[in-house]
C-alpha cells in the first residue's frame, strides 16, 4: 500500500476512534447526574468532536487524491487541528473541580466513566504513536505528532481528576472549602 493510501487508511480509522469517543463522552455526560462530572465529559466530547471534523476534511483531501505535501493538507495540519482546540483542558478541569469540590461525591458510574475514558486516550495514544512510527512523510509525521499530544493532554487531565477524587484536599488551600481564586 502506497503512503496517499495507508494515509486514507490511518485517517479511517482515526475518525472511527475519535468518532466513538465523542459519542462515549456525549452519552457518559447524558447519563451522569454529577454537575461536574457531566461538564468534562461534555468538554471531552466536544474536544473529539474538534479532532472528528480536523479528519474529516483531511481524510477527504487525501480520499479525492491530494498528496501530504499538497498545499491544502498542510494549511490543514499546519491550521486546522491547532486551531480548533484552544482551551488548555487540563486547566479547564482544574478550574471546574475547585469549583465543584465541596459538593462533588463521585457515583460508581461516573468513576467507571472515568476509568473508561483514561483508557480510550491511552489507546489513542498508542494508536498515533503506531502510526508514527510508521509513517515517513514530514507532514503527516507533524500531524501524527500533535494527535499524540493532544491525547496525551487529554489522558493526563482525566489522570489528575483521578487523583482529585482520591485526595480533593491535595488540590485545595486550607479545609477543602476554599474558592481557589483570591
């Protein structure tokens, strides 16, 4: 299989996982019945919904013919994926668990919630980082990079909330019942 070809390939298969994921995240934030909870689950989904879109319009390109080094793939990678997500997830979560935390009791479902979704950015990780290693093309090697660090931002904040629900004090001033902001 040529590189315009496995590139298809890759994409297909990027947008069938992130597809899923942002249907997982959607439904875990429907059914949860914690405020805080429901809120980084939507923030995960609309973050794969940003990486859904980004391959789609390079899965087409690729798809009808355009090569990695064609001028529109690389606005694409170069433009597309950067700029559609801006906010800083892990502060994101930081900021919505001090707002949360003196009312925040995980229920079973939402920590199995969790647990899933550290899983699913582990293998998405992987996944890209597979397809990395095998691909030889520098732009498609520069976007295969920043999936993988998108991912990884999105595993490691789904880490710290993790660690947040074991220990909320460790991440608060004083009692646990302080506003983080002066």
């Amino acid at each position: 299989m040529g590189g315009r070809e496995r590139a298809v390939q890759v994409l297909s298969t990027a947008l069938k996982m992130e597809e899923k994921g942002r249907r997982y995240y959607q439904r875990a934030a429907a059914e949860s019945r914690n405020e805080l909870a429901r809120r980084i689950f939507q923030t995960l989904a609309d973050e794969e919904e940003a990486h859904v879109e980004h391959l789609r319009r390079l899965w087409t390109e690729l798809d009808g013919g355009a090569h990695w080094g064609d001028g529109s793939l690389r606005n694409e990678v170069d433009e597309g994926l950067l700029q559609a997500t801006t906010e800083d997830i892990r502060s994101f979560f930081s900021l919505v668990a001090h707002q949360h935390a003196a009312s925040f009791q995980p229920e079973g479902d939402d920590l199995t919630a969790l647990e899933m979704s550290i899983q699913f950015e582990e293998r998405a990780v992987a996944f890209y980082q597979n397809q990395l290693d095998l691909a030889d093309d520098p732009l498609e090697r520069r976007f295969l990079k920043v999936m993988i660090e998108e991912e990884r931002e999105h595993h490691a904040a789904l880490v710290e909330l993790r660690g947040f629900l074991g220990d909320k004090s460790a991440w608060l001033p004083g009692d646990g019942e302080s506003d983080p902001d002066p």
